[in-house]
C-alpha cells in the first residue's frame, strides 16, 4: 500500500506494528488515536502507542483497553 510506503519512509519503527494483529479497539483509540490520519503528527501519535502496546502487552493492559474502550471518550473521539 502506497501509505505504508510513506509511513515507513518517514516514520521510525513503523512497519514493526505490524507484528501483532489488529484488534476491535487499541491502546491508540482509547487514547484518542482514532479516525483519519491525516498529517504525519496524527499517524505519528498513533504509531507511537501501537508500539506502546507491543512493549506492554498484558492480559490486565488488555482489559483497561476493553473498559476505557466502553467507558472513555477518548475512544470516540474522531470517530466516523
């Protein structure tokens, strides 16, 4: 994809995200990561807590993300 082409090119670590699959919600959503990523800053931000939560994963990490998913507005925030 033409975006992962740029995204690589410009943004350190970035195709390492792509290591774990993709889930229902993310520690980049509920921290307001969500929706078009439409400057560099944005996809930026949302790279940086993907790699977050490769670093961190835990069971008890995977459950904040469930409960601020249903309870933060965060994860609503850009949301089509």
């Amino acid at each position: 994809m033409v975006h992962d082409q740029m995204f690589e090119r410009d943004i350190a670590l970035y195709a390492r995200r792509h290591n774990m699959r993709p889930g229902i919600s993310g520690w980049a959503q509920v921290n307001g990561y969500r929706g078009e990523t439409s400057t560099a800053d944005k996809m930026r931000g949302r790279i940086e807590h993907d790699l977050q939560y490769i670093d961190r994963w835990s069971i008890s990490l995977d459950l904040k993300i469930m409960f601020l998913t249903v309870f933060s507005g965060r994860a609503y925030r850009n949301a089509c």
